[in-house]
C-alpha cells in the first residue's frame, strides 16, 4: 500500500463500518512514494480536492473523485476516472534547494489554484514553497523563506495555517515554535516575506501541528483562534489574533 492514498465518505455515520476507497497512489516504486501528509480544500469550482506530499518531495492533487457531493449517500468514483495530477520533486523545490520530505501541503481558501508546500529535514536552505498555479501542466513553485533579518531561519517547517481573516499572513509550525509570515507585495508579481517569532508562552518547542477554528464551545462567526499540537509540551490556543 506504499504510496497510496485513501478516502472515505463515511467517517461520521456511527451506524456502518467505513468503506475506504483508494483514490491515487504516487508513480514508481520503493520508500520514497510514502504519504507522509494530506490535507483537503475545494477548487475554484467548489469540488473537493485532496492534496498529498511524499517522502521524496512529490505532490498529488486529486480531483472528481466523488459522483455526487449532494447526495444522501455519496460514492467514490471508479479509480480509473479521478482526475489525478503529480508534481516532480523538482519542480516543488524550485531548482532552488534540495527535494525532500514533504511534512504540509496547504491549500489557499482564497485562491483555490495556490499551493503552499513545506519540507522537513536539517541542513537545508529554504523550508517553504508556493505556487499560485497549481492547476496548470507544470506549476511555477517560489520560495517563501524571505530574505535577512526578516527571513525564516533555515529548520524543518512541520505544517502551515493560511489566517481565514487576512490572506497575507501566514503561520508556520516549526521546529522552533510558531513563526508568523506578513507578505508584502512590492510588484505586479513581486512580494517580500517578512517572519517574526510568535512564541510568548510556549519557548521555542517544537511544534508540529496548527490549526485555525471558530473559537469554542459556543462557535462565533467570524471569532477565529489558533491551536497548536507540541512536541512533548501538550496543546496550545492563542487568541492574539482573533477579530476583537
């Protein structure tokens, strides 16, 4: 099953065992096919994508893999006819720094065509990739790992939340806690990537997941926090930039 990657339309009916689906599986062989992230977001159609990142720098977008989202009882399309996409580690990286481990693939619920990538692993230069034309036949990938003091410092990128309040801030799960990214555009197709250290309260620990909700437990349109998932230092939430 190396490589593959699963569905399934029946997660929440606590009434019928789940029924999984493979609906892509990364070409060629041996442990560099392995999945090693998933995330899910909507095309500029509305349909629902499934993006994945492999060990050796890969990503693979699927697309109509579902008959009908509408229906009572939705089914999975045959494999045959998922719209299925691979980008070549290379073209991820750039030609800028070296493919490797895939650790977030982020879609822009703004922009449904951008695709923010991060990497893993020490000893690199840049940790974090963008497209703004994931839908076309070969992707323009650039870095975001900005430039002096501003810049990211060069350590593995664990996972990634795009702000649902402000487009052009970004927030990263690093290894050395929570980074905040302000673009800032300069041109008609130029930006700078300004990074600050956002980790009063948690120390630079490792943080491995990140994630952007409706404050709880009474949902308030609008209201939205972050939480974090630690390495050994249990799980955070942050309201420093929730909408007043």
């Amino acid at each position: 099953g190396i490589g593959k990657v699963w569905v399934t339309l029946q997660a929440l009916n606590v009434s019928t065992v789940p029924i999984w689906g493979n609906i892509g599986t990364f070409s060629g062989g041996g442990t560099g096919r392995t999945v090693t992230c998933v995330n899910v977001g909507r095309d500029v159609t509305g349909n629902v994508v499934v993006v994945a990142g492999s060990a050796d720098g890969r990503v693979l977008i699927l697309r109509n893999f579902i008959v009908d989202e509408t229906a009572e009882n939705p089914q999975l399309k045959p494999l045959s006819q998922v719209t299925r996409k691979e980008i070549p580690a290379a073209t991820v990286s750039a030609g800028l720094d070296n493919a490797r481990y895939i650790t977030s693939v982020t879609l822009d619920p703004f922009s449904p065509n951008a695709l923010t990538v991060t990497m893993g692993n020490y000893g690199r230069n840049i940790y974090v990739f963008r497209t703004a034309n994931a839908n076309i036949t070969t992707p323009v990938f650039f870095s975001m790992q900005g430039t002096g003091d501003s810049a990211l410092p060069p350590m593995p990128v664990y996972d990634l939340a795009i702000d649902i309040g402000d487009p052009n801030r970004i927030f990263a799960a690093t290894e050395m806690g929570v980074w905040l990214c302000e673009i800032v555009q300069t041109g008609a197709t130029t930006f700078d990537y300004i990074w600050s250290e956002q980790n009063d309260g948690i120390g630079r620990v490792p943080v491995f997941r990140i994630r952007q909700d409706e404050i709880q437990p009474v949902p308030q349109v609008g209201c939205y926090v972050l939480y974090i998932g630690t390495h050994g230092k249990g799980m955070y939430r942050s309201t420093s930039f929730t909408f007043p």
